[in-house]
C-alpha cells in the first residue's frame, strides 16, 4: 500500500490528532485540571484549524474512494470556523456543575462528527459517503441527550435518532438501486453507466437519495424533526447541528448530485429540488412567524436558510458552487451569533422565549446589539452579510437561465421580505419594549464574548470585504470538473 | 431482470415496506426499533442479491452489506441507550410519552 496517499488528508488526520489528545487529557489528567479542559481543547483546534488553512496535496486517494480539492479544502476550512466558534461559546456552559462530568465526552463526539462531515464532504465512493454520514449524525443523537436535567433533551435525541436511522434507511435502499443500475459504487463509474440511462428505476433511486439527504438538511417534508430536536438539544448542540452540520450535508448534496446523476439533471431531479425549495423556503417561513421559543423560531428559520442554500445547488455552475459556500460562511457566523446570544442568557437565567427578551438593550445592549446584527444579516439587510450572500446565490441561480429558475428566484425573493417580518420581531422585542426587562444584567465569560465578537466581525466584515467572494469564486471555477456532466 | 433475482427482491422491497408501515403505526419504541432493522435489513439484502445476481464478478455489494451490518448495530446500541434514557425517566416505553415538544 502506498503511505503518501495519506498526505491527501491533512485535515482528517490533524482533526484525528486533535480528538486524541483531548481524549488522552480527559482520560488520564488529574480531576484538578479537568475543568481546564475546554480551554485546551479550543486552544487545540484553534492551532489545528490555523494549520488546516495550508493547502495539502490535491488529487484522488485510496484507488479514486477520496478526494482532495481546492472546493473540498475551503469547505473544511469553513467547518473549522464554524466548529472554533462552537466551542468557544461551549467553554463556559461546560463547565457548570450538571454537565462538568461528561464535558470530555462532549468535545470528543464533536469533534468525532466533525471527521465524518469531512469524510461525507470528500467521499467518492457511496461506502466511504455511508460511513461518513453516520459518523456524522449518530454521536450528535448522543450530543442531544446531554442535558440530563431536563426531560425534553431526552425527548430530542429520541426523535433525533428514530427519524435518523429511517432517512439513512432510505437513503441505503436509493444506493441499493443506484448499485443495481450500474453495478459500482464510484461515483465516477456509476456516473458514466447512467448517461442517456431512462428507467423507474433510477427516478426512485435519485429519489430515496434526495429524501435520505434532505432529512439531514432538513428540507420540508423531511423537515419535521427539527424544530423539536432544536428546542430540546442543549443550545451548543443546536448551534452545531443548525450550521456545521447543515453546511456539510449542502456541500455533498451538491456533489452527490453533480457528480453522480449529473446526466439526469434536466429529465429527474431538477423538478425534485425545485419543488422542494419552494416548499422548504414558504413553509419555513410561515411555520417561523408563529413561534415564541426562540429556538424553535431559529429551527424553522434555518429550514427557511436551507432552500436559500438549495438554490445555489440547482444554480449547476461554478457560480452557484461559490456563492452556496460563501452563503454557508455567511450564514456560520449570523446563525452562531444569535445561537450565541440565546446561549448565553439561556445559561445565566434560564430564559428563551421571546417574551423574555423584551427590553434586552436596556440591561445588556452588547448582547442585543450583536442579535440584532445577527438578525439583520439572516435577514438580508444590506450592509451586513447576509444580504450580499443572497444576492449572490440568486445571480448564481439565474446564471442557469431558465424561465423556470426566474419564477424560482422571485418566489424566494417574496420569501425574503416575508423573513425580515420576522427577523424584526425579535429586534422589535429587544430595542422598543423597554418597560419590561426580566433579563437582568448578565456578565459574560471571556470566552463567549471573543465567540461573538468574532461572529460580529465577520458579519459586517464578510459584508464590506469582497475579497472573500473572489477567492471562492476562484477556487470554485478551479473545479469546474464537478459540472462536466450537466 | 430474471425471475430469480426478482424472487428475492420482492420479499426484500415487502420487507422494506413493512419496515416503513411498522414505523409509522407502532406506538411502543422498541417495536419501532425493530420497525428500522426491518428496512436496514432489507437494503442489506437488496445489495447482496445485486452482487449476486447482476455483479458476480466483483464484491461491491458484499461489502456494503458488512459495513451497513456493523452501521446498523452501533445506530441499535444508541437507540436503545436512549430509549432507556427516556425510559428511565418516564417509566415506560410508549411513544406517547416523547410528544412534550411540539408547535
């Protein structure tokens, strides 16, 4: 076996070194400096993710089973990112008394699923893509579950864990058919056995893919699990689950369907996705309006975030693909600085309805200030990110051309008007209704408060700098092999 | 298609379906956990009857089915740890009693 194929994952390997020295420190330290352990680990894997930004070598390892490209590099390092965050805005609430015991074991499935998003982001072979998926989802059903003073965390990971094993059952018998199509498991050979390949057979098997996938993106009709496990799970877990999660899944979607049924793009699944972004943009809009736990109101907002996302999949073009990751960064840092906030005043009081944030500016207008950016940029307010991120996936998605795609784009620009109503409840909430403030003031710890104001420079940074676009855009034209079949 | 391989598939794709029916019908979550083995077993059998059959000349499938077999026994070991985590918490097993998160 030839060793230098090894070289291919430098990222995989780091994160593995990473995971077992936190699981060396936590297993064979003194209970004395147990409780430093967060802060290792985030010192940790801030060193990693500064490495991971070197480029290793690109190509295909292990007989084509994995692969390493500029697209594939950036996207890690973006989890990276995103991960850094969570575990900074992670470090104080696992220290507090109730969860102090497990909190090892807390940072080890993190950073264990984090090596199975990687493995699905890479994968090349529907094998490595199985194991890597389930790597991914099953510990965070574990991660669900770790508030084990409250009953609804236990409710969470069980309806985690029945309505993830029954997506990854369908999405096993899709690969099952796929594999009785054409009798490999590459993607590259199964992609060429397709070409000009007409049968029910296939439209069901495109199909079980896209259900088995949307259930872990959460698209709607797949989408019924979230906003429970989202209230339940301890709130470092949802933030995790809401962006890190979600970005990795978008990213494979977007290869599995590229790469795999890219020749059946127009005749099958185009229809599917359209479908279900209309679907997944409306309805989690609507379903948003109406909540009051502001973490069941961020549930249905991230479903509404996702078809967003979904459109720079049916974009096909390189566009599309660096706007859809641009989208992703964008969306890490508004998502974890609201996630962040609600962490924080969750942790010190106990409170997430949005009742309870009435008048939040009044005793701690750092917070507010930093949820209100986070709510204009998911809204799409112009200076802040999030707006130039929609702008691009809806120039990615009209760079395809058809009428189609138009009618698709103005529907998710209704939809985004329809968001800000929202969005600006909460802003609503915090800033106008001063008579009544039950938040008293909170003081949050060193590490939360870099978590946010790292969310709150990439916010209005990503927004004015448009450097960042154009390295994207750059790595993105430099794999145009992903669309050689559309 | 030869009527062999469809001898297999049928009962495969029947199994599937019950899997999917038990699913959604059962109210106890151990027999919804059975219910999932049904469907995970089935594509197990889906991929040895194409390797069989269709493939015989490489092992693709064969070897799906041994990491999907190990797959689907971690995912059962965590399922039950978190039924009995429910359970010990509400004192049965009943899906009635994970329906406190709802709109």
């Amino acid at each position: 076996m030839d060793y230098s194929q090894f070289l291919m994952m430098p990222q995989e390997i780091g994160l593995l070194l990473v995971f077992l020295l936190v699981f060396v420190y936590d297993t064979f330290m003194p209970q004395r400096s147990q409780d430093k352990l967060p802060l290792f680990t985030a010192i940790l894997f801030a060193l990693y993710a500064i490495y991971s930004f070197v480029p290793g070598q690109m190509g295909q390892a292990f007989g084509g089973m994995f692969e390493a490209n500029p697209a594939t590099w950036v996207m890690k390092n973006i989890l990276n990112l995103g991960v850094l965050l969570v575990i900074l805005q992670a470090v104080k609430w696992s220290n507090e008394d109730h969860v102090a015991i497990r909190r090892g074991e807390f940072y080890e499935l993190l950073l264990l699923t984090l090596l199975g998003m990687f493995l699905m982001i890479s994968a090349r072979h529907f094998l490595l893509f199985v194991i890597g998926l389930e790597t991914a989802s099953l510990p965070i059903a574990a991660l669900a579950a770790f508030e084990k003073r409250y009953y609804e965390s236990r409710e969470a990971a069980a309806k985690y864990i029945f309505t993830a094993v029954f997506s990854s059952a369908i999405f096993m018998l899709g690969i099952s058919f796929v594999y009785g199509i054409s009798g490999s498991l590459y993607f590259t050979d199964i992609a060429t056995s397709i070409i000009g390949h007409k049968s029910a057979l296939l439209i069901a098997a495109v199909a079980f893919v896209i259900a088995g996938v949307g259930f872990k993106l959460s698209l709607v009709p797949f989408h019924l699990w979230t906003a429970d496990v989202y209230q339940g799970a301890p709130t470092a877990v949802t933030s995790y689950l809401s962006v890190i999660s979600k970005g990795a899944a978008a990213f494979s979607f977007l290869v599995i369907l590229t790469q795999v049924f890219g020749s059946a793009y127009a005749q099958v699944w185009e229809w599917m996705l359209y479908a279900l972004i209309i679907l997944t943009i409306t309805l989690g809009n609507l379903f948003a309006i109406r909540q009051r736990n502001l973490k069941r109101f961020l549930a249905f907002s991230s479903i509404s975030q996702a078809g967003y996302i979904m459109l720079g999949i049916i974009a096909v073009n390189t566009t599309g693909l660096a706007s859809m990751m641009y989208y992703i960064l964008v969306y890490i840092f508004s998502n974890l600085a609201a996630f962040g906030v609600i962490g924080v005043i969750e942790r010190a009081t106990g409170k997430v309805s949005m009742d309870d944030y009435n008048g939040l500016f009044r005793t701690n207008p750092w917070l507010a200030f930093t949820m209100m950016l986070a709510m204009f940029s998911l809204g799409g307010i112009p200076p802040f990110a999030g707006f130039f991120s929609k702008f691009f996936i809806f120039v990615g998605a009209c760079q395809q051309g058809s009428v189609a795609i138009y009618v698709l784009v103005l529907i998710a620009l209704v939809n985004t008007i329809i968001s800000l109503y929202y969005y600006l409840l909460v802003v609503k909430a915090m800033f106008l209704r001063q008579d009544d403030c039950s938040v008293p003031y909170i003081d949050s710890h060193w590490t939360e408060e870099i978590g946010l104001t790292v969310c709150v420079m990439g916010i209005i940074a990503l927004g004015l700098a448009s450097g960042v676009y154009t390295r994207l855009s750059d790595i993105a034209d430099s794999v145009t092999g992903i669309f050689a079949l559309i | 298609m030869n009527l062999t391989l469809l001898m297999y598939l049928i009962p495969s794709l029947i199994m599937f379906g019950c899997g999917v029916y038990g699913f959604i019908t059962r109210k106890n979550m151990i027999a919804i956990m059975i219910s999932l083995e049904l469907m995970l077993n089935s594509v197990d059998i889906n991929f040895v009857v194409f390797n069989r059959y269709l493939f015989p000349g490489q092992m693709d499938g064969m070897f799906f089915t041994l990491f999907a077999i190990a797959i689907a026994a971690a995912e059962t070991a965590l399922a039950l740890a978190i039924v009995i985590n429910v359970y010990r918490a509400a004192k049965n097993v009943d899906i009635e009693q994970i329906r406190k998160l709802k709109f």
